[in-house]
C-alpha cells in the first residue's frame, strides 16, 4: 500500500518570515511532503504502531490509511456513568469484562461520567470502549501521549491482551499512532513503522517483534499497616478480617498489590479477601499471578500455623470471577445470585453466643445483599502429563 501525503500552506512574505528564511537559509515552509510503502493490505494482523516524533506525519497517515472516518474519536454523554455509556444495548458483563480487561478495574470509577475521570481514566475507558464496538478498521491517534509513563506501558500491555481476544473471531485491525518508544515493548505490535528513523518492521505469521519485559514481584508476608493505601481501591466497604496474614506485592519497592489470608474454623481451609491490584498496574496480569503465589504457598502448609491448606475465594467483580474460570489452578464450588439471610445469621450468632454464655457483640446479621457472589477454591496446578 502506498501513501503519498502533500500538505501545503501560504509562503509568507512577512519581514520576520523573511528574516527567518534567511538567518536558517530556509526557503519555506509552505509544503510537506511523505511517501510511504507500507506493505499492511492482508488480514493477517491485528496490531499495528505507527511512532515517531511530532510532526513527522503519523496523523496524516493514519488519515490516509484508512480514511478519516477510521480515526477513532468517541463522544461521551456527561449524564451517564461509563457502565451505561459503553454499549448501551449490549450485554453488562462485556462492558464490565473490557473495563477490566484493559485495566480499569476500580467500580466506583465504573459508576462515574467520562467527564469527570482522570487522564488515566479516560485513556483506560476509552480502549474498553473500543474492545467492546471491535471497529473492523481503527486508528487511535495520540497513543497513551496524556497519561504518566507508567500507566501508559501497563494500559498498552492490558490493550493489546484484550483487543486481540476480542478481534480474534472478527479479524478486525487496529492502527495506533505515537510520539513515545517506550510502549513497543508492551504492545507486542504485529508491524512498526518509525517515521523519524524512516524504517518498517513486520513480524513473521505467529511471532512477535519485541520481547514483553519482564516483571519481577516481590511478596511480603505483613500486617494491616498498608490497608489504607489499597482500600479506596476495592469494591467493597467492610471490616478487617479477623486472625488474618497479611501480603503485599511490590515492583522495584513500589506498592502494587494487597491480600489478606485467615483460616475457615477448624484450620481446614484458608479464606482469602481484599485482594486489590493498584490502579496503575490493572490489566497487567499481576494480580491473579500474586493472588496464586500466595495461595499455592499456603497449599504447601507455608503459612505460621505451618498446615497445608486449599484457599477459599468470593467474588463479585465479574472480570476477576472470569479469570478465575478460565484458571485451570481454581475450581467454581458457589455462584449466589444475592446474598444469605440476613436474619438467619443474627439467629445463628445468637443462639452461638448463648451456647457459650456469651453476649452477642452484634445487633444484626451478615448477608442480606444483592451481590452476586461467586466462589472458588484453590486445587493447585494440574499435574504435568508424564
């Protein structure tokens, strides 16, 4: 495919262009002119980047690639939370799975008008939105350029997992253009071409151009004393637990995720909650990762009560819950549509505490929601074939 752009524009004659032209030995600066070979007509890609400095023509051939129309430019309603303006008419868990999918995994944001985000945010919901319409043809122009350095490599890491499972079926084609290099690695593109260096790279069928970088986590058994970081991040507003082990994972010493283990009565199991990964590392793959780690090391008897046990985990979040599925380390033992008796609990606790003599500490009950809670347990990897 060929791509010839020509722009041009009034040559100037005012005395400070004149001067200009002379002091630079510039003749003018009314034309710009690039012609392109880009070799991208077949099907057989999914991801494509088109990078280089400003001005050096990525918008223009992103224009002519495709046509302006394939210039991904959303509008967004100011009176609707992004749960209801993201495909109104499609189905709630493929909004919800692509929110968390590209790392916008934070409910409360969930519950917010695109207006009202963060650059972060924004950048984030924009890319669910387009993994949930899946374009046949789009370009994305200005490329993680609005948000830190950081969110931008997770956010094109959490991109590029989810659009290529959703333009798996479709064969639909994405084009990215951007001034920053340091998102190749993380993009994994199936093309680049480098407008400032002039050069074009297409990786051979069922390989990859760049290596993904890794990421080294490190876990440390704790306390509660980091809660405070990780909780306006979870979805829920609960007690701590009681009894429990406390673990955080970090990267290069920053915080980046949050989990607490107790024990089911008798020791027979462990009971995993709050588990919570940093906005800015959402979508990345490191949460279930930690999440298994820790769980796998308690199935192991690793643990101060130094007894192996599998580990119990709810949840309502529907991404964590399909990741949960698609794991083959985790089983599905519950899925409740709303919560337990509210009422049966008080009873029970009451008719506990007087077996024992005791007061009953609490006036009410738990249960009596309308969450969907799902629940898993940890069996452990499956056992290699000999």
């Amino acid at each position: 495919m060929k791509l010839a752009i020509q722009h041009s524009c009034a040559d100037f004659d005012s005395y400070r262009a004149a001067r200009v032209k002379s002091l630079f030995n510039c003749e003018s600066g009314a034309n710009f002119n690039l012609d392109v070979d880009l070799p991208v007509e077949d099907g057989g890609w999914r991801i494509g980047v088109i990078v280089g400095p400003s001005g050096t023509g990525k918008t223009s051939l992103g224009r002519a690639l495709w046509g302006a129309e394939a210039l991904w430019q959303p509008t967004w309603p100011a009176d609707h939370p992004l749960v209801d303006a993201i495909a109104p008419a499609g189905d709630f868990n493929d909004v919800t799975g692509a929110l968390a999918a590209v790392g916008l995994g934070s409910v409360p944001t969930w519950l917010r008008p695109h207006g009202v985000l963060s650059n972060g945010e924004r950048f984030r919901a924009d890319l669910a939105r387009l993994v949930v319409e899946v374009p046949p043809r789009v370009v994305v122009d200005e490329f993680s350029s609005v948000v830190d350095r950081q969110v931008a490599r997770i956010g094109a890491l959490a991109f590029a997992k989810a659009w290529r499972r959703a333009a798996a079926g479709s064969g639909a084609q994405c084009v990215l253009l951007s001034c920053h290099y340091d998102i190749l690695d993380w993009l994994q593109p199936d093309w680049i071409l480098d407008t400032a260096a002039a050069t074009f790279e297409r990786a051979e069928a069922g390989r990859y151009l760049r290596r993904r970088p890794r990421i080294d986590v490190d876990i440390w058994r704790t306390d509660w004393r980091h809660w405070h970081l990780f909780e306006p991040h979870h979805y829920l507003k609960m007690p701590r637990m009681i009894a429990a082990t406390n673990y955080v994972a970090t990267v290069d010493g920053q915080l980046v995720a949050h989990l607490a283990v107790s024990t089911r009565p008798g020791l027979v199991e462990a009971r995993a909650c709050r588990l919570v990964v940093m906005p800015e590392w959402q979508g990345a793959g490191v949460g279930m990762r930690f999440l298994n780690a820790i769980c796998s090391a308690w199935l192991r008897g690793e643990n101060r009560y130094g007894m192996p046990m599998p580990t119990l985990f709810h949840t309502s979040h529907p991404g964590l819950a399909a990741a949960l599925r698609r794991d083959p380390a985790w089983t599905q033992v519950s899925g409740g549509l709303v919560g337990d008796s509210k009422a049966r609990s008080q009873a029970s606790m009451q008719a506990s505490a007087a077996r024992n003599s005791a007061a009953c500490v609490t006036g009410t009950g738990y249960g009596g929601h309308f969450r969907a809670v799902q629940g898993f347990r940890y069996l452990g990897e499956p056992a290699c074939a000999s």
